[in-house]
C-alpha cells in the first residue's frame, strides 16, 4: 500500500489547469456528443491563451490593443501617412 508522501508519486505543482475550455460541452445529438458546428475563431482565440499559459508565447497577439486609436472618419491621407511614419521628411 502506498502513502500520500511516497517518493515515486509525480510532481503535479507544475500542471497547467485550463480555465476556460474552447471546446463545448457534450451533446446528446451530436456524434460523439460533440456538436455539429465548432467556432473556430473561439478555438483559435483559445489556443492563443493556452500557449500563453503555457509558456510558450509572451502574449496573445489577438489581445493587444492597436497602438494609436483610428484616425476620424475623412482624415486626409497625408496626416495617414504622417502618423504612421511613411514621410518623406
């Protein structure tokens, strides 16, 4: 009989617990119980946290903010142009 502090059990301190799973649950109509349509934008978007979680990736590019907001609605090209850096000045 093996006890709780036994020197062969594995280390579980570095095991990842997912906190929002992309995929959906169950369903009885389904085959396989999964459903017939996935969105795959949500899994995608998912993946992108996991891989974060993980380690593997600093960030989800997805979840960065644009750096400058939108320019107003009939925004000359030049001032575009200007504040993305492509002058020629």
């Amino acid at each position: 009989m093996s006890s709780s502090n036994d020197e062969n059990a594995p280390d579980l301190d570095g095991v990842i617990e997912s906190h929002d799973d992309a995929l959906p649950g169950p369903t009885r109509s389904g085959h396989g119980k999964m459903p017939e349509r996935l969105d795959d934008d949500a899994l995608a978007a998912a993946t992108e946290q996991e891989r974060v979680d993980a380690g593997l990736e600093d960030y989800a590019p997805n979840e960065v903010p644009p750096a400058t907001d939108p320019l107003p609605p009939g925004t000359n090209e030049a001032v575009d142009r200007a504040q993305r850096g492509l002058t020629e000045d």
